[in-house]
C-alpha cells in the first residue's frame, strides 16, 4: 500500500498484521518498509556485564587528557554554535 493509505487506515492494516499478514509499504512505487507482527524473541537483549566480571576488569581506562580549557565553557559554545 501507498503510505498515504497506510496513514489513513493504520488501525485496519494492524489488524491484518496481528494474525500473522504481512504488510508492504510503497512510496512512489518503490518498497520502502515491511509491515510484519512484532515477535519478542526476534530481538535481541542487552545485558549489564556483572561488576566482578573479570573482563571488565581488564579493560584499561584511557590516559587522562591534559588541556588547558575549560571544557565546560567549550562544551557551551558549541551547543550554542548548533542552534
């Protein structure tokens, strides 16, 4: 379906999608996305590494950084300059 469709009759599409239908989405007839149900095992889960982990123990921290700058005042400046 076109995405001006999709946008009018979303509900309707989900609908088909909730019992296992697949959903094409075209933009000016080029396939731009996949409609398909939501499986939570497909993804996958980010875990914390434990903190007696002996890997993470064995990562070593960066040198310190040594510049005379006040980060802060650059770290404004630059937000400002993205404005």
């Amino acid at each position: 379906m076109r995405v001006a469709e999709l946008k009018a009759r979303l509900s309707e599409y989900l609908r088909l999608v909730r019992p296992g239908e697949e959903v094409a989405v075209v933009d000016r007839e080029t396939p731009v996305a996949r409609i398909v149900l939501y499986k939570r095992e497909s993804w996958v889960a980010a875990r914390q590494p434990s903190p007696d982990s002996p890997l993470l123990h064995q990562i070593p921290l960066p040198r310190p950084l040594r510049i005379d700058a006040d980060v802060v005042a650059l770290l404004l400046e630059e937000r400002q300059r993205g404005r």
